[in-house]
C-alpha cells in the first residue's frame, strides 16, 4: 500500500505514512521522524518481538522477503477493495447521490446531508435508543462473565469445569437468527412459557412483543448467546494469577472474600479495562441483526439504532446520501471514542488496546 | 512495531504443555473448604445456567422429532419424549426451499471458509517476521480497518457496483478476511520457535515450503479454531444475505429460517394435515435444528482447543 514512501525511509519507519496517520500518531513516540530520518537508530521492533532480521538496504530486503510479501499480498487486495474502497465511497455523504447517474456526476451539496441529519428527531432517537441499550448491557451484561469465571475457576474438578466451559460456550456459535427464534419458541405467543402458563389456567404474557420490556429481551438474548463465550478470557486471566499470592494472603488471614478482593479482583483488572475499552469503542454498535429481527415484532421506536436507521433511510427508502452521513458520524465518532477510551487507559496505568 | 500490547501472559506459541486431566488436582491446603450453604448455592447456579443454553435446544430437537399426535398432547413443544417421527425432516428435505437453502448455505460456506482461511493463512504467515519487507505498512494497513469500518452504506454501492448484486460472491468476498483471526494466526506463527524455522531455510526449503509442510502441521489447533471461526461465520451470516441478495430463490439457510420461524411464513407442505404429515411446530422446529446441526456437528471436535493460549493472544494482541 505505502511502499513508494519507502525509497528512503530507513527500515521501519516506514509507521509514519500518510495511511497510518492516526495510529502512528499515537504509538510511535520515539521514532516520529518520518521517512527519511537517521538510518538505524530506530529501536528493535517496539515491545512485541525482536528485531529478527538484521537491516539491510531496500532491494537486499525486498529480495530476501519478496515470498512473504507475496503471501501477503491477497488479504491486502482484498481488503482494499472492500475496506478501503468503501471508504472513499463515503463521498456521497457530501453529494446528492442518485444510483442511476453514480458518484462522479453526482451533485455536490457540502455538508447539508449532516446538518438534515443532525436536526432530525429520529436520528436522534436511534442515538437514544443506542446509548440506552449499551449503557444497560454493560451493568447487566458485562459482569456476568466476571462473575461467572471466577465461579468456574473456584470448581476444584477440571473436568466438570471442562464440561460446563463447553456448554457455555455453544451458543455464541448460533447466529443471531436462531438465537431470536429459540427465544420465540420459549417466551413467543405460542412458546413453551405460555403454553405452560395456559395449561395452568393463568394469563398469557407477551414477552416477544413488548416495546417496554424490549431492553430486557434484547439483553437477555444477548447474554444467552454470549456471556458464556465472554468468560474465556477471564479465565485465562484467572489462570495467569500466581497460586503464591493466595496462599500468602490466606497465610496472613485473609479469607475467601478477601482473597477475591485483593488477589482476584486485582489479577483482572487489565483484562477487565481492555474489554471496557473495546465495549467503549464499540457502544454506537449493539445488536444490528437483534434489532432487525426484531422490528416488525416491536416496532421501530423501541428498535431502531445507529445501524438499523443507515440501513432503512439507506437501502430501504433509497436516500443514499442521508444514510451515509449519518453512517459517517457513526464510524467517525466510534473513532473517537475508542482512541479517547485507550487514551483514558493509558492515563491510569493500563496497557490498553495498543501501547504507546 | 508496537501496536497491539503482546504482552500476554500466557506464551502464545505452540510450546505450551497440553493440559493434563486426568491428574486430578487437590485442594489447596490453605484453602478452607467451602460451607454447605456456599456449595449449594455453587451447584444451584451452575446447574440453571447449564439448563438454560441446553434446555431449549432439547425440547427443540424433540419436538422436530415428534409425530403430530404428540405435539398436539403436549400441546405445542413436547418435553417429555413420545413417539418419534422424522416426517418434518423428510418433509423439508425432499426438495423446495428450504432444500435449496441448506445447499447455498453448505456451499458459501465450504467456499468462503477455504478462500478465507487460504488469504488468512498466508498473510498471516507473511506477516509473521517483523522487520521484514513492508512489514509494518502492511500490518498497519490491516490493523487500521478494525478501528474505523466505512459503513453499511458505501459496503454496499461497492458491492453493487462490483455487480455482485444477488450473486454468491456478495455473501464470500466482503466479509473473506477477519483481521482478527488473521492477528491470531500471526500471534501463533509468531511463537513457533525460531531454529526450526532457520534449520528449514538452510536445509533449502523456500518460504513457501516452510509454510506448508513445517509451519502448518504444528498448527493444526490454532486453524481448526480460526476454520472454526470462519465457518459459523459464513453459515451464520443473514445481514448481507437480506443485504445483497434479492433473489428469494438464492437465499441462505438463515434468512429462510428467520421468514418460517419469524415471520410466520407457513413451512411448505404444513397445510397439508393429512396423515404422515408432519405437524407445523414439527417442521418449524426441524429448520431451526438443520440451521444448527453443522455447528453441533463440528463444535466438540474444536472446542477442545480454545484453550488460553490462542484466546488471551487474540485478545490482547
């Protein structure tokens, strides 16, 4: 993508192109120097391994490694042409864009597709109904798998523990549809719930189909699927906590509860700042397929998100441009927010989702 | 390179010790012995959760192997197994849509999964030195996409611009390669130690040749969870089916799935009671267990390998 900055860059600097700008912004701080700077000063490979080829001058290096460059090369392909072509195809968020006459011809408007957006009262219901339904999942989604690995870490046989890590973990594997139709088989008008209740002469509840309850179906649905997979990773955490601090705690009198608030707690605090991190990052994204599945059953006020609102303005009623603002501040605002999370993480000590 | 902290504390390479189960580890001596109360509110709550995820699916699987007359006892879904009938199997299998559904499904998915782990693989292992040729911008060029997508719209006026448009490559190429799986395969590669690597080089074998015939077979748990991965999500996905494909003949398991269970669309040949033929709650709940069958089929071979070392390198770099 960027070789023709090369020419001169000493090896690895080649960080600071044009194309890189934001992260290399951000995590070079000690060799910003741009292409051109002072060969061979620049340190061993950052923090994730060694320099394991010895430096050598362009054409030496391309020839040695052209095989690996090579192997490279289609994943690069394709991810530009269904990446980064995408991303100059935001244009049309400053045009009026029609599909019968295509980007070039397009009329140009400047920014008026974002102020109609911004002064849109469903826009900003999606923005509502987005930041409500983060905000919950992360107090009665996000420490359910916490909670549910430090339980399993506490089982003392491993094969149970095996065998339940194995159940949990199923159903993030199911996709989104079946997920709402399992659910629709059990709580749904004719599910397993209110045949039962029927059966014993009680009333009926209609769970599917609420607008009001919906934040709780959402979550729960959420949770079903993947608060079992969520534990992985705080179980490999767990794993990496030395068994010594637990003994020298219960050594000095500490008992199960203590032990988890000082030793536990303690072990997963990075784990647990890193995946706020990237919940953070990713709070204008909830449930895309969830809502979608879910709409005609509760109705666009209660389901429509960022997402769902690009795609039904977009693709649905044909106002391309429109949708693609509105797609646009989605994608740049999730930028912002995930830089400014790993900023705020750095702040307090924390490696965060990449090192400085 | 410094992006992603590699730090992990668990080694990523494939050095690590397979677990051990049979040796059965005692109770710490410092550790009390937990009270009864606590030990039974342990197994209580293992057990609802356990319950839960598997409830479901077997009152599902039952009632997609239940004759009608059972499911009208029970009354809808049948808990306690009666007669067993594979009418809505035969039924839903014996051509028609949902026939065609599950042979557009198997074959995205079969296709997408060998093109994506192919790319992946590659540009995993090309990536795997640091300090190589174009290391870095690459990586970087990577790395970028996971933190600023281009959005639903412009995805899908490239898409039909391309004229991908109700074609099977619309459901393969725009999601081929997971960035994040391709890391994790790197993080992998990465730990596979170093002598081998240049023994293989001296000994004459191209780069090529260490991939596949060294690099590879110390491999297998690292790609048969990243197939894994690729594969549900070919068979999963229904966003860019109802996305790109307007064709209903074309369409996947998942969206043919969503219109019979969701949308209350009647599974063909549910009209038809007469005798033999299966009973609508029967047919529905057999493509809600044919949209799970692959997985459920696949899962216990590679759920042994999402051990800690592959996810904590996945997350943490």
């Amino acid at each position: 993508m960027s070789t023709g900055t090369e020419r001169t860059a000493a090896p690895r600097q080649e960080v600071a192109t044009p194309h890189s700008g934001t992260l290399a912004g951000r995590t070079t701080t000690d060799r910003g120097a741009g292409a051109g700077g002072a060969a061979g000063k620049g340190p061993a490979a950052g923090t994730t391994a060694p320099t394991l080829r010895p430096k050598a001058n362009l054409k030496v290096r391309f020839n040695r490694d052209r095989s690996l460059v090579f192997m490279a090369l289609p994943a690069v392909i394709l991810l530009a042409v269904f990446a980064y072509l995408p991303m100059l195809g935001n244009v049309v968020a400053f045009q009026d864009y029609s599909p019968y006459i295509g980007i070039p011809d397009s009329p140009w408007v400047g920014m008026e597709n974002f102020t109609r957006v911004l002064a849109d009262p469903d826009f900003w219901l999606a923005v509502k109904n987005t930041l409500v339904i983060t905000a919950f999942q992360l107090v009665f989604f996000f420490p359910i798998p916490i909670a549910l690995a430090m339980l399993l870490n506490s089982l003392v046989n491993p094969r149970l523990r095996a065998a339940i890590q194995a159940v949990v973990y199923l159903p993030h594997f199911f996709s989104w549809v079946l997920v709402v139709s399992v659910f629709q088989q059990i709580f749904g008008g004719a599910g397993l719930l209110n045949q039962s209740l029927r059966a014993n002469g009680w009333q009926a509840v209609d769970v599917m189909t609420n607008p009001d309850t919906f934040l709780f179906l959402l979550t729960s649905q959420a949770v079903w699927k993947d608060a079992g997979w969520g534990i992985i990773v705080f179980l490999a955490a767990l794993s990496a906590i030395d068994p010594a601090q637990y003994e020298a705690a219960a050594v000095d009198g500490a008992n199960r509860w203590k032990r988890m608030w000082h030793v536990t707690l303690p072990g997963l605090r990075s784990v647990i700042v890193l995946l706020l991190i990237l919940r953070l990052g990713d709070s204008l994204t909830v449930g895309f397929e969830q809502m979608i599945l879910q709409r005609d059953a509760v109705g666009a006020e209660a389901s429509e998100v960022l997402d769902t609102f690009v795609y039904y303005t977009g693709v649905q009623n044909g106002d391309w441009s429109y949708a693609a603002a509105a797609g646009l501040i989605k994608g740049l605002v999730s930028l912002a927010l995930i830089l400014t999370a790993n900023k705020v993480a750095h702040i307090f000590g924390e490696s965060g989702v990449y090192s400085k | 390179m410094s992006t992603l902290t590699n730090k992990a504390p668990v080694a990523t390479g494939p050095a690590r010790p397979p677990r051990q189960p049979r040796i059965k580890p005692e109770r710490p001596i410092w550790d009390e012995e937990p009270g009864a109360v606590a030990k039974a509110g342990k197994i209580v709550v293992l057990a609802v959760v356990v319950l839960a995820v598997l409830g479901p699916l077997y009152t599902i699987v039952l009632t997609s192997i239940s004759s009608q007359a059972t499911i009208t006892q029970a009354g809808g879904l049948v808990l306690v197994p009666g007669e067993i009938s594979f009418a809505a199997y035969q039924q839903i299998l014996s051509g028609g849509v949902v026939t065609k559904a599950v042979l557009v499904s198997v074959g995205v998915t079969a296709t997408g999964t060998a093109i994506s782990m192919v790319v992946s693989i590659l540009c995993a292992y090309g990536l795997s030195r640091p300090g190589s040729f174009a290391h870095t911008p690459i990586l970087f060029t990577l790395l970028i996409t996971m933190f600023f997508s281009a959005g639903i719209i412009p995805a899908y006026l490239l898409v039909s611009g391309l004229g991908l448009i109700n074609t099977y490559w619309a459901l393969i190429l725009p999601s081929c390669i997971s960035v994040f799986n391709i890391i994790i395969l790197r993080g992998f590669f990465m730990g596979i130690d170093r002598g081998i690597l240049d023994s293989a080089r001296i000994d004459g074998a191209s780069e090529w040749r260490t991939l596949t015939q060294i690099v590879l077979p110390m491999s297998k748990a690292v790609t048969a969870v990243i197939a894994l991965f690729y594969g549900v999500g070919y068979w999963n996905a229904f966003f860019n089916a109802i996305l790109y494909i307007n064709d209903s003949s074309m369409n996947p398991l998942q969206v043919v799935l969503r219109s019979y269970v969701l949308q209350g669309v009647s599974v063909p040949g549910q009209v038809d009671v007469g005798t033999g033929a299966a009973a609508g709650p029967a047919l529905q709940m057999a493509v809600i267990v044919l949209a799970m069958i692959p997985i459920l089929i696949v899962y216990p071979f590679v759920q042994k390998h999402f051990t800690k070392g592959v996810m904590i390198g996945a997350v943490k770099g």
